[in-house]
C-alpha cells in the first residue's frame, strides 16, 4: 500500500499524484509512440480512427461524464467537425493542421448556439432534442449540395505539410492523430480541474447544491456544450482526413448513439473511459471480422454475424460491469492496493438525490 | 492498461502472421498454392438482399474453381466484409482486405459512394478494382489501368434506351423522371446527350428525393408535357411510386428504368401492378423454371451451394467471378498485377455463362460492353424484349 506524503495544496490537482502515474501512463505513452515497430498498416490504420472516435468520445465525455446532460446528437457535430474541414480544404489554400482549429472552433460556435436553447430541458426531453439535431444535420448534409456534395458526399484534400503528403492508413498520419490526442486530453484534463470544471461537476451531481454554491447553472451547461462540441468537432475533422471521402451516412443517429455507447462501455465519468471506449467500439467489430475468417464457412459466411455478436458482447457488457471498462480496472487495482482487505462495498453509489431531480 | 498489454499481444502475433504470409509472395496476395481476393459489400442494411446474392454467386464461382483444384494451381481464397452500405464501414473493411489480407484484386464491391471512398487508396496499394457491384459511370471514368467494368453503364443503358425509343417507336417526346442524385443525374445526362445527337430536346423532367413516397405532383407535371415515354433515374420505391401513380391517375405512358430497377421485387411487386414497367438490362433474369437446360441446372446448383434460391444478383455475381476465373487461367502461371490486366485486355468477345452482351476489353478500353437488353415486365416477370441494344 502507498501512503501519499502532502507537502503543498497544489498537490491536490497534479495530474500524477505520484510515482506509480508517472510508471504508468509513461509506459502507456511508450507503447503507443513505439506502435508503428511492431504493429502492421492495419492496425496502425485502425487506431488511427480509434484516436479520431476517442477525440469525440472525449468532447462527449465532458457533457455527458462530467455535466450530467445526455446528448443523442453528437454525430451531428462529429459530422459539422469534418465537413467544415473538408470544405476550408477546398475553399482555401490553409494546411491541414489551421484548418483543423477553425473547424473545431466553428463546431463549438455552432453548438454553444445551439446549446441556448436546448439546454433549458433535461433528461429526457434533452435527449429528444439533441436527437433531432442528428435527424436534421443529415438531411442538410443530404440536401445543401454546394457546399456538402448531397447524397453523393465529397472527396477530402488529403493533409500534407510543407510538402510531404501524409498516409491516412499509415504511421505518419498516426502520429499527427496521437498528437492531437494528447493535445485534447491534457486540456480536458487541466479544464476539469480548472472552476469551469469543477462547476460542471457540481452540476452532474446536484444542481440545487451547484446553485446554492453560486455556480451559474446555465452558463456552466452552455459552456460544457461549445466546449464539448468544439472538442467532437476536432475528432471529425481529423476522422475527415482518415475517411478522404465524406458521405452523409458517415453521420447519421447510429453514430450518436456509438458515441454514448462508447463512453459508457468505457467509463462514465473518466477521460481514460473515453479512450478504453473508442478501442473497445472500433477494434472489437475488427477482431470479430477477423475471427470469422478463421470459423467454418457455413458460420462465418451468416450475413450480419458481425453485428450480432458485437451488440451481445456489450450487452453482457452494460449488464455485468456498469461503471465500464475503467471502472473496472479502478476495482482491479484496489483490489491489489489495499490487498486483503477490499469491500465490495467500496464502489456502491454513495450518492443520493433528492427525489426532485432525480428522474431528470 | 490491461487492454493494451492485450492488444500488444495481438499485434505482436498478427505482425508474426503478417511477416510470415510475405516471405513466400513475390505479387501481394499471390503465392503458388493461393490467391487472395476481396469483397467490401452490404451483407447488412438497406441494399442487403442485392449483397448477399452477389456474394454468394462469387462464392460460387471461386468455389467450382478451387473443386478443380484452382487455377494453375492456386486456390481462390474469397475474402467478403460487410459495410452495411456505409461509407465509414466501408473504409474500414478496405483497411482489413488491403493492409491485413493483402489482397490481389477486388471484385465486385459494392456501391458508388464506398467505391469512390476506397479506389483512392486501392489504387495507391496497386489493387484492381474488378467489376464493382454498381454501373455507374465512375467506375471506369476517368480511364485507370486498374478499374474493370464488364457491363453497359447506367449512361450507356439509357442513352441506349433513349435511341431505342426515339428511333424504333417514334416517340417525339422523351422525358426523365430522376433522384436529384449523382446516379439520378447521370440518367439525365444520358437523355440528354443522347436527344441532342437526334436533334431533338428533353420534353420534361422531374427530380426528387431519394426517400421521396408522393409522386403526384411529378407525374402530374411530366403528363402536362405530354411526355411520351420517362427515362426513369430511380431505384426500387421511387421506380414504383411513379409507376403505379401514373397508373391510377389514368396516364398510359412508357416507363424505362435502368438495371438498379430489374430486380424480382419490381417485376413481382403486388403479383402484377408493375406489368408494362420497362428497365433496361445487361443480362437476363433466369427463373427457377426456366425451360433452358443449362440455366436450370445452374440455377438448381446455386440453390444446393446457397441454400437459398439466386436473384438477378447472385447472377452477377456468379458473372464476375467467373470472368475473374478466366483472367487468372488467361494471365498465365506468373500471376502479377501487370500479367493480369494483359489478361483482361486480351479477352475478346467472351460470353458469360450467365447470359448478357458477348464482352470485349482492350489496352484503354476496360468496359466489357456498352449494350443493353430492354426488359418488360409481363405477368408479374421480366420478360426481355430485344437483342442487346447501342446507340
């Protein structure tokens, strides 16, 4: 067991609380830049849109995990991210990497409008109102072909800098996407700790306290939303470079509801959930596929196998591990730290509403 | 962490396979027992019907080819992925076959949108793109050494089409009803070009929605210009909506869809509404009591290998994977890209086992065929009226 000494307040909002993170996450962070020696074009390929999913999974995370609003709508903003960089790629000579701040920013805008009016519901009528904005981006996406290529979609310019053409599908590119990862988790990470985050938390758990503690409910929603929407944006910008080709069914309401399935099979309430998440939602239907070409042909060549396995994996999921992946590992470690004396208990829900807000 | 250590594993040891499948390749996807072929198609969503029976004709075809213990002495390994008519799935499926499987050649992928998506990168990994499952002009234009086409484009079926009508029955008076699509547009492009070649002018057009259910309004107006025959850029609903709206509205006129329209649920919508609906076609649908010997037994054959009964789909797909066959004997024992496409470039007037115009290809030229049968339901089934039509 590890006793943390504290010497100083700041302490208290370190990213690595001690030694034990710095092994960790340095181990993690080893593996994922050492990935392209010992993984194939495949892979990399793959992980490349894993990192593209996390990113929005991230943006989602901090709405849904750490301010309590649920959002069905989150492909629609997924999708503005990348077609907005795909059209500043075709309308002006910009690199790929100004480009992709301006198409996150100009998502947030969007969502911040968006998020004044919305956010005066909660729960479920909020889910049915983020809902429709999937329904209606894909009819514009559909509908304004100037801009959008309609049904037919429209090619994306492929990024390059200074001359050199990246590979969506190889190692190079991959970089640019870990980068821009680690980019947006050490900002969620120091927003979190910052008073805007911690406001946003105060919300999740009880807006009657939050408001009794002087935090603007409203503003605090409306910023958690352009920032949440700015942050998914950013993902599909980069996913736009990963596709090289927008269709509007890229963006549809199955992607919404893949992001929030995403975040909870991770982890509700972890940025590191967001991350497990797009791994889990991106590489199982993948392994599956692989699988299947090792079975019989009369099983594997069952049409829609893929899909049903991958629902009935995540069922079993949602039912025998709620807090996700990451909270998992949370019980796993305890488990091992405070070795032999872990309660079950540890991890039940402490937390109790007040009958008012609870069926919000 | 846990995920990742597992992860690192499996990437470990599908490198190991990955390291070990190459050391024996001298052409991706070749060695000298095997070749690798590929499929992204929808086994899944909205088009599903027309990707299974395809899939499973191909199947088939490989399959009669390995039980002859494969071509020139490689086996056809026959790799399909399911993209459920999306896009993103599609890309994703193209990264397996093409980094993972190392695929020779893709045939038959399915759909113009997942086609554009993934040719980019097929082509960067110097991947034929064989007989995609879509006629759409985009396939072969611009001209690329590796994109094959064995049939009449949507184009080239109502260009056709239009001649047909113009010239043989004397219509004036040509009009187009069309999805305000790339695939719709197309269809109006072919009506078009092809008036303008016989002086005359389109009468009237009209174009909707993909999902479009009222067709009240169009008819109403294509009647007003006294159209005589609707070249017809549609699909499945939005070719029988317009049909059978003109049909209770009292409007006898000539509808002509493309081959996206000559499928058993058209011909057999309702037992018989649609008789009198045309399509134009690059093969002919066999029916399971079908007096031809030979089409019989095909057909009883594919129901023993599917399990199931074949669509006009299974009948393109069975096509293309045998004219894959033939390219592979024709390329010879050194199989590679460049033997390969010499192969297909050498085939000339070569008739499918499935029916269809005799195809033949040539050095700048990878489009089997530019003709097209035209169709007419009778009786609740797609009886073809003439021999393969050009313009």
């Amino acid at each position: 067991m590890r006793f943390v000494f504290k010497t100083g307040y700041d302490q208290d909002i370190r990213f690595f609380k001690h030694t034990g993170y710095w092994q960790s996450y340095g181990f993690l962070f080893l593996t994922a830049v050492t990935a392209p020696l010992y993984l194939g074009n495949f892979e990399i390929s793959e992980l490349t849109q894993a990192i593209s999913f996390a990113i929005a999974g991230l943006g989602l995370m901090l709405l849904v995990g750490f301010t309590g609003q649920v959002s069905l709508g989150h492909a629609a903003f997924f999708g503005i991210g990348a077609y907005a960089q795909a059209w500043l790629l075709a309308s002006f000579d910009i690199s790929f990497l100004v480009a992709m701040p301006i198409a996150a920013v100009f998502t947030g805008i969007i969502g911040f409008l968006l998020a004044i009016p919305l956010l005066r519901m909660t729960g479920i009528y909020l889910a049915i109102g983020t809902l429709a904005l999937s329904i209606v981006l894909e009819q514009i996406l559909k509908s304004w072909k100037s801009v959008t290529g309609g049904f037919d979609g429209m090619a994306v310019e492929p990024a390059s800098l200074l001359g050199y053409q990246f590979n969506p599908d190889s190692w190079d590119f991959y970089y640019v996407a870990l980068a821009i990862l680690i980019l947006v988790l050490a900002l969620c990470a120091n927003l979190l700790r910052s008073p805007t985050g911690r406001a946003m938390v105060a919300v999740r758990d009880s807006e009657v306290s939050a408001r009794s503690m002087g935090v603007n409910i409203a503003r605090t929603k409306i910023t958690a939303f352009g920032i949440s929407t700015a942050i998914t944006g950013l993902g599909g910008a980069l996913f736009a470079h990963k596709l090289q080709y927008l269709a509007p069914d890229g963006f549809n309401l199955i992607i919404s509801i893949t992001f929030l399935l995403m975040i909870v099979v991770g982890g509700l309430g972890s940025l590191q959930g967001a991350i497990l998440g797009a791994l889990v939602v991106i590489l199982l239907p993948q392994a599956i596929t692989i699988m299947k070409d090792y079975l019989p042909p009369s099983i594997g060549h069952q049409p829609g196998l893929e899909p049903g396995i991958f629902g009935l994996l995540l069922v079993a999921f949602i039912l025998f591990e709620p807090m996700g992946i990451y909270g998992r590992w949370r019980k796993i470690k305890l488990f091992f730290d405070i070795f032999p004396v872990y309660r079950k208990a540890t991890f039940r829900r402490q937390k109790a509403y007040l009958k008012t807000e609870r069926m919000r | 962490m846990k995920t990742k250590a597992k992860m690192l594993l499996a990437g470990v040891s599908g490198a190991a396979l990955i390291a070990s499948g190459a050391a024996s390749a001298q052409t991706r996807g070749v060695t000298d027992t095997e070749v690798v072929v590929g499929s992204h198609t929808a086994l899944t969503g909205p088009v599903a019907p027309w990707g299974v029976g395809q899939a499973a004709g191909a199947r088939m075809a490989f399959a009669e080819a390995n039980a002859k213990g494969g071509v020139h002495g490689r086996k056809i390994k026959f790799i399909v992925e399911d993209h459920g008519y999306q896009v993103p799935k599609a890309v994703q499926a193209a990264n397996k076959l093409l980094n993972r499987d190392k695929i020779f050649a893709m045939v038959g992928a399915l759909g113009t949108p997942m086609n554009n998506a993934v040719l980019p990168r097929q082509i960067k990994a110097n991947v034929p793109n064989f007989v995609p499952f879509t006629a759409s002009r985009q396939m072969i234009e611009p001209y690329h050494r590796l994109k094959f086409l064995a049939f009449a484009s949507y184009y080239d079926q109502m260009r056709a089409a239009t001649n047909y009508f113009v010239k043989e029955k004397g219509f004036k008076k040509v009009c187009a009803l069309y999805q305000d699509t790339d695939y719709g547009r197309e269809i109006l492009q072919a009506v078009n070009d092809q008036l303008k070649a016989l002086n005359l002018k389109i009468a009237g057009e009209s174009a909707h929605s993909p999902r479009e259910k009222s067709f009240v309004g169009a008819i109403t107006k294509l009647r007003k210009a006294g159209c005589q025959v609707t070249m017809m850029g549609t699909i499945i609903t939005d070719s029988i909506g317009p049909f059978l709206t003109a049909k209770k509205l009292g409007w006898k006129s000539v509808f002509v869809g493309t081959i996206a329209t000559y499928d058993l649920i058209v011909a057999g919508f309702k037992k018989g509404l649609m008789n009198g609906y045309y399509a134009m076609t690059s093969f002919e649908m066999i029916y399971p009591d079908t007096a031809d010997p030979a089409q019989k037994a095909w057909a009883d054959a594919f129901k023993k290998y599917a399990g199931r009964p074949h669509t006009g789909a299974s009948q393109l797909g069975y096509g293309s994977g045998v004219l894959f066959v033939e390219a592979l004997k024709r390329a010879g024992k050194n199989l590679t890209v460049d033997s390969f496409i010499a192969a297909m470039e050498s085939l000339k007037n070569y008739q499918m086992p499935i029916g269809g115009p005799p195809l033949t290809f040539g050095p700048n030229d990878h489009q089997g065929s530019t003709e097209a049968y035209l169709a007419v339901v009778e009786n609740a089934r797609w009886k073809t009226l003439t021999k393969p039509l050009s313009y």
